[in-house]
C-alpha cells in the first residue's frame, strides 16, 4: 500500500467538500502548485478537525518537494497528535530537519517514527528511516551509533529491490569508514556501490559511484586508474546532462508538432470547404440553366458570397503566417544569443575550474541559471501564444482565491527576488474571490512579476494589492519602483503588436514582447483589462482588472 492509497482510502467521507477533494487530487498527482492553491482555499472554509489536519499535511509536504523547508515545518507542526497518518508527520519532520542541518532534532522525529512504523506501506521504510538516523550521527561524529544504524538498515535494504536506494547506502557506510580514516573498509564498500551501479540506469547515481572509486584509487597513488574512473565519471555527467536536454526538446517538439498538425488540418478543412463550395457552384449553374433569370440571379449572388468568405479565410490565413514568421524571427534572434550567451559563460566556467577561483566560478553558475531561465521562459511563452492562436489552449473560468494565487507565485520566484534583494508583499484582500481560468492567470501573474523583477533595482520592493471600484469587478494591482516607463513605451506595449520589442535602459537584454502579448490576450480573454500607469525613474503600476465571482455560483 502506499501513501496515495491511504489517502484516498482515509478520506471518503469528505467527497462533498469540493476544495478539499480538488486539493487530495493535486496532491495524488503530485500538482504542488495546484495542492497549495486548493488546501488554502479549503482550510478558507474548513470546520472538520480532520480536513484541517490533511489539508497542513498536503501544504506541509508540498513545500519539502519544492524545497521551502522552514514554510514545510511550519505546516507539518500544526497537524493534531490524533492524525491518522501522524507516523508521516513524524517522519516528514526528520527529513526536513536533515535537511536544515538541524540533526539533533532530525533524531528526535525519526526515533518517534521508528517507535511507531506503518507496516506493508511503501512509502514509510524503515530501512530509510534507519539510514537518516545513521547520516544524522555521522554528521555529528558519533561514529558508533551511525555504524549501527546503517547496518541495521542495511539487513533491510538487502531483501528490498531498490538497488538505487541500496547503493546509496554502500557510499554511506564508505563515507563513515572513510571519515575515521579506515580506508580498508570504506574501500570495499565504495566497490560494491560502483559494481552494482552497472546495473541501473540512472546515469546520476553512476556518475557518484564512479567519481568516489577515482578518489579511491588517487588515495592509491594510482593514478592512471583514477584518471579512467574520472574520465567515466565526466561521461556520466555529459550522459545526464544531455538527457535532460533531450527531453525537454522532444517535449517541445512533441507539442510544436500537434500545433503543426492542427494547422495543417484546419487547411485542409478550408480547402474541401472550397472543393464543396466549387462543386455546389457547377451544381447550381447547370440547374440554373432550366431555371427563370430569377434563379440565376441568386445563385450568382451565392457564388460571390462564397467567394468572398474564402477569399477572407485565405487573408486571415496569410496574417497568421505573417505574424507567425516575424514572431519566430525574433524569437529565434533572441534564442541564438541566449544559446551564445551560454556557449561563452561555459567557456569561462571551463576556465575558472582550472583556476580555481570559487568566486568567479559561482557568479557564472548563477549567470549560467539566469540565461537558461530567460530561454526557458521565452520558449513557455512561445508555446502557450501558438496554442492560444490554434485555440488549443484548455479554457475553464471558475471562482479563484485571488490571495492564495499571489502567494504561491510568490514562492516560485523567490530565490529571484532573494538574488535581487528585492522585497515583495503581498497586501491583496484575503476576500477577494474572481472568476478566472486559473492556469492563463498564473500565467500572466508570472509574466508580469518576472519583468517587474528584471527592470526593478537592487533592494527595491514590489506589492501586490486590489482595490474596489466597482461592484462587479475586481482591481489588482501590482507595483515597483523600478526603472519605469515614458509614455510612447506605454502606447507601444498596449498597442495589439507581436512584434514588439522592449529594451531596458540599463542593459543590453532584448526581449520580443511576447509575455506582454501573450498576458493581453489571456486577460482579454477571461473578460478583463490592463491599463499601466509609469514614471521613469520611479515605478510602475501594472492595473489588471478582473469580474469578481458571483455571490449565487
């Protein structure tokens, strides 16, 4: 059984309670945005003692998979000693607290889940547990207790078939060894890791094993055999690396395809429209013959109203080609210098590796993660305007917590604010409900403060707020004190243009405008607005006007 199942098995008997249900279908699909999104809505609501426990164990776990682990613990410790899967708690705790490097209270949580196993659940092992509390004690030297644990579940791990999880734990018992200098007992351990990793396919856990026997063998002295196990260890990495690539490239292709696909079926669609049209016509001329001037009359003014219909399909066709080749014009400008961009800095991280100047090394690491966020970003943006130009793109308005949403992109963009200093607040009404498609909104919430950021300065704040000033609509309103605007650059980004560029004063960054684009369509489309007011030199205040939800559904 596994923790899903318990899940599902546990909470029956809330299948009524729409948020909570929409929340425990996040969560089973393993949807943190989403689980957060609805297990705040729910706790909203929420009177049952039991909701409320489940709903804090869905955010609580939500936030240690996106790595928030303060915001994790914070919810973990308000779930009620009477949970049914307390043991979880427990157990989720521990690893949280590994995690923040508090190990004393990583044992405290992970001795309580040891007193009080599941039993026939997959996911609470005690083999896991038992390792944790082994690394625990490694980290605070007591080397005793450490080697007890690993082999106890080590006894475990040998009758479970995870050899991943099992080889992990050889390079643990290793690293113990070899942290009291007991190199002839780390050795055979490290070996047994890396014969066994011969065996899987997970290039990553190959890479460890192979880089740990190259230390081995330079302890040796014997270098030749360590510059192999380096060398292998490097093809993992490359291996690794370019896995992750494939996949994302075939996950955009895969969707650039059915978009393709689509568009070749909407023509063909218009040109059996035009062969029907065609043959109605010689249809309609040979009867016409027999038939009164009258009748000709009609079927010549059918034919040219025909005519015009295609001949207005074909110059619609023609400016979604055009726009369609502009667009892909700048964007592949855009993509080519990212790709150069990159190309570089990884020259120069190559380089700095051989320097060794960490300093150095670290700032073209972030500048690396900056370039490839703002290629990824462009091609999101890219894929969600074709789909929307298709009419592809799933569409669903329904009541939204307009507060829980501004929170949660908030967590996503974070460490971007933290690399900036930027500070964000959140100051939208806890009440204010609208009624929105959630996913094209999160998307023009994420565009919107992803630029707020990039032309904000260092130190410098950005709020999120609303305001009422009509019955029926909700204002919300988000601003920085950024670099700002002239009002020509207003007119031009609230002009309907794909081609538009944008381009900071403080920097060479070119980006296409599609974001802006692609934000117009989306709000258009969920029956709102967009005004901007700007100052350069000041700030901007971005104003997205939205209809509230209905009081009777």
């Amino acid at each position: 059984m596994t923790l899903n199942k318990v899940v599902e098995d546990e909470s029956k008997e809330f299948e009524k309670e729409i948020n909570f249900e929409q929340a425990k279908a996040s969560f089973i699909k393993k949807n943190w945005d989403s689980t957060l999104t609805y297990s705040i809505s729910a706790l909203a609501v929420a009177k049952n003692k039991k909701i409320i426990d489940y709903c804090h164990f869905f955010r609580g776990y939500s936030f240690r998979e996106k790595r928030l682990f303060k915001e994790a613990q914070r919810e973990m410790l308000l779930v009620s000693n009477s949970f049914k899967l307390y043991p979880f708690i427990n157990k989720n705790l521990g690893q949280i607290s590994l995690e923040l490097r508090d190990f004393k209270k990583a044992i405290y949580h992970f001795e309580k889940a040891e007193k009080k196993p599941l039993s026939n659940n997959q996911d609470y092992k005690l083999s896991i547990i038992y390792e944790n509390l082994g690394i625990c004690y490694l980290h605070l030297n007591d080397f005793l207790k450490a080697e007890n644990y690993f082999f106890k579940s080590l006894k475990l791990k040998e009758t479970e078939n995870d050899l991943i999880s099992l080889i992990g734990l050889y390079m643990n018992i290793a690293n113990l060894y070899y942290s009291q200098y007991k190199d002839d007992q780390a050795i055979p351990y490290f070996t047994k890791a890396y014969k066994l990793s011969t065996k899987i396919k997970d290039f990553d856990t190959k890479r460890v094993a192979s880089k740990n026997m190259a230390v081995v063998e330079e302890n040796k002295g014997n270098f030749k055999k360590a510059l192999e196990y380096r060398k292998e260890s490097e093809q993992w990495k490359d291996s690794l690396n370019n896995q992750n690539k494939i996949w994302a490239v075939a996950d955009f292709e895969k969707k650039f395809a059915v978009a393709q696909k689509q568009k070749q079926i909407k023509v063909l669609e218009v040109e059996n429209k035009l062969k029907n049209t065609q043959r109605n016509g010689f249809f309609f001329a040979a009867v016409g013959l027999l038939l009164i001037l009258t009748a000709g009359v009609y079927l010549y003014a059918q034919k040219v109203k025909n005519g015009k219909t295609i001949l207005l399909q074909k110059n619609k066709l023609d400016q979604l080609n055009t726009t369609k080749d502009q667009l892909f014009s700048i964007v592949s400008h855009d993509l080519r210098s990212s790709v150069n961009a990159l190309k570089t800095s990884n020259a120069k991280l190559s380089a700095t590796l051989e320097t060794k100047n960490y300093d150095e090394l670290n700032q073209l690491i972030i500048q690396n993660s900056t370039i490839a966020s703002g290629a990824y970003s462009l091609l999101d943006n890219l894929l969600h305007w074709a789909m929307l130009q298709t009419k592809q793109l799933y569409f669903h308005q329904e009541s939204v917590h307009l507060y829980s949403i501004v929170q949660q992109i908030e967590y996503n963009y974070k460490p971007l604010l933290l690399d900036k200093t930027i500070t964000f607040e959140n100051l939208v009404s806890k009440n204010s409900f609208i009624f929105v498609d959630l996913d094209s909104l999160k998307i023009v919430l994420r565009n919107l403060l992803d630029n707020a950021i990039k032309f904000s300065n260092e130190n410098g704040k950005i709020s999120f707020y609303t305001r009422e000033t009509n019955p029926d609509f909700c204002d919300l309103i988000l601003e920085d004190d950024g670099i700002g605007m002239s009002p020509e650059t207003i007119r031009e980004l609230l002009t309907d243009n794909t081609s538009l560029l944008a381009k900071k004063n403080n920097s060479e960054i070119i980006g296409t405008g599609l974001g802006l684009q692609l934000c117009k369509q989306m709000i258009k489309k969920n029956g709102g607005t967009l005004a901007i007011e700007s100052e350069l030199n000041i700030g901007t205040k971005m104003i997205l006007t939205f209809p509230k939800t209905t009081t009777d559904g």
